[in-house]
C-alpha cells in the first residue's frame, strides 16, 4: 500500500471512530436531558440545530442547488425512517441502559439482509445465513426475552433497528451524485417540521444551561454526520464498516461510567456475538 493510501485509510478510520464516539456522546447526552424534558423536546433539539447547521452549511457550498430533486417522495420517506427510528431509539434510551439500545440498533445490517431477501428477491448463501443466526441469538441475549425485565422499551429499540435498516436501503437508492445534497438537507428537515408541530403540547421551558446543552446536542448529530460522511470519503466503506462498532464499545463505557448501569453479562454475550457476526459478514465479502 502506498504512504498516501495509508495515510488516507488511517484518516477515514480515526474519523469513523471520532463519529462513533461523538453518537455516543450524543444518546449519552439526550438519556441525561430526558430524565427532566420531554423525550420529544430532546429529540426535536436535536433535528431543529442538526436541520438549520445542515441547511446553512450547504447553502454556503451550493446555493439553493441543494433543493432541487427528482426524487422527492423517496427523499421524505427515506426522512419519515429515520424520525421512526430516532423515537423509537429516544423512547427507549429513557428507560434502558443506552448499552443495550445501542447495541440492538446495530442489528440493522442483518435487518437489512432480511429486507433484501424479502422484497428484493436476493440470494444469501449458507455463510450469510449462519451470520444472521448468530445475529438473531445475540440480539435475544440482549433483550433476554422470558428473563422478566423485557419490557415495550427493548421492543422498541428493536422497531428502532427495522426503521434504521429501511433508512439505510433507501439512502442506498439516493446515492446517485445528483441527489447527495438534497439527501443532506432532507436527513432531517421533515422531521424537524413534524416534530416542531407535536412538540408543543409538552413543551417546558428549559432554564439556561439546559437550553445550551439542547443547542450542543444538534452540534454533535451535525458533527457526528459530517465526519462520518468525510470518513468515507478517505477510503472504502468495505476498509471502515468494522470501525463502526466502535459506537457499540463507546456506548458500553458511558453506560457503565455516566449512568453507572452494570453491564449484565448476557449483555456483554449477546453484543459480543453480535459484533463477531457482523465483522464475519464484513470478512467473507472482502474476501470474496
């Protein structure tokens, strides 16, 4: 591999691992603030700053070249996704440690496997097949089902994960160079019109300090983007996807350090094989 090549895998890693963190950060954030605001006021901070960050830095790099589409129905339910899932994501960091949420949002890929094979009539082989398995038991072990302490909230951490996958393959489908701006902006614009209407009935007033740490909140879902996308940009998503689990491992250390939550070891089991699945995936088509 060449110096430069390096240097760039080097940069797309440090930079998926810093997004990684920074998400992290962020749900560890938004469980704090939710324990005295509305989940729908935490969550509609963070889309209203990610929203108007989003939308000033791209009319300062193309205009209003970043409203034009020719694709807007895919645009607003590929948007309408990932507003189910950050609720339902929200809804369950509430109430569970934000270890177990995380790690069930990233049964996504295998989600997402299921989805293709579904509606889009692909073929998986054996190997694929087994992974998914493995995936499926790692995700039980997680939600310990018949365990007595799974509730509606482990189950909407699940949802998060269906929405989060439905989001994924439909950015798949606006990937095309045309579309990538007008897919930026509308990341999070109609959810911050929807959310903007539906928060008001609960909103409460935040006092000083709270309504700077809602403010910091959309910064880092901005950054949080903004370094992922560059991450890629530095080098092949094949060469970064293992590096995002670090946001699984990040996670883990909030939830035991900020919110003193113990890592359960069905917990610790169940992401472990989880991770191992997904990093197995990842190696069969590298190596395929």
């Amino acid at each position: 591999m060449k110096t430069g090549q390096g240097g760039s895998l080097t940069t797309g890693i440090v930079l998926i691992l810093a997004a990684g963190l920074t998400f992290a950060t962020l749900d560890s954030l938004g469980k704090q603030m939710m324990a005295t605001l509305p989940v729908l006021q935490v969550l509609w901070a963070r889309y209203a700053v990610h929203t108007l960050l989003s939308t000033g830095y791209l009319v300062a790099i193309t205009g209003p070249r970043f409203l034009r589409t020719r694709r807007p129905l895919l645009h607003v339910l590929r948007g309408m996704a990932l507003l189910t899932a950050s609720v339902c994501a929200y809804a369950a960091l509430a109430h569970v440690p934000i270890a177990d949420v995380t790690s069930i949002v990233f049964f996504s890929p295998f989600v997402i496997t299921l989805l293709s094979v579904i509606f889009l009539k692909e073929r998986i082989g054996l190997h694929r097949i087994a992974a998914l398995v493995c995936g499926m038991a790692g995700v039980m072990l997680i939600i310990r089902p018949g365990f007595g302490d799974t509730g509606i909230h482990h189950v909407l951490a699940l949802a998060a994960a269906v929405a989060n996958a439905v989001y994924i393959l439909l950015t798949r489908q606006l990937a095309e160079p045309g579309e990538r701006e007008a897919a930026q902006f509308h990341t999070t614009a109609a959810g911050a019109v929807i959310l903007t209407l539906v928060v008001i009935p609960s909103w409460v007033t935040p006092g000083l300090v709270d309504a700077a740490l809602l403010v910091l909140l959309g910064a880092l879902a901005t950054v949080g983007h903004f370094m992922l996308l560059r991450g890629f940009a530095h080098a092949s998503a094949s060469l970064l996807s293992p590096f995002l689990y670090g946001q699984v491992v990040f996670a883990a250390l909030y939830s035991w350090y900020w919110f003193g939550d113990p890592l359960a070891p069905t917990m610790v089991a169940g992401t472990a094989i989880l991770m191992a699945s997904g990093l197995y995936v990842w190696w069969r088509e590298n190596r395929a």
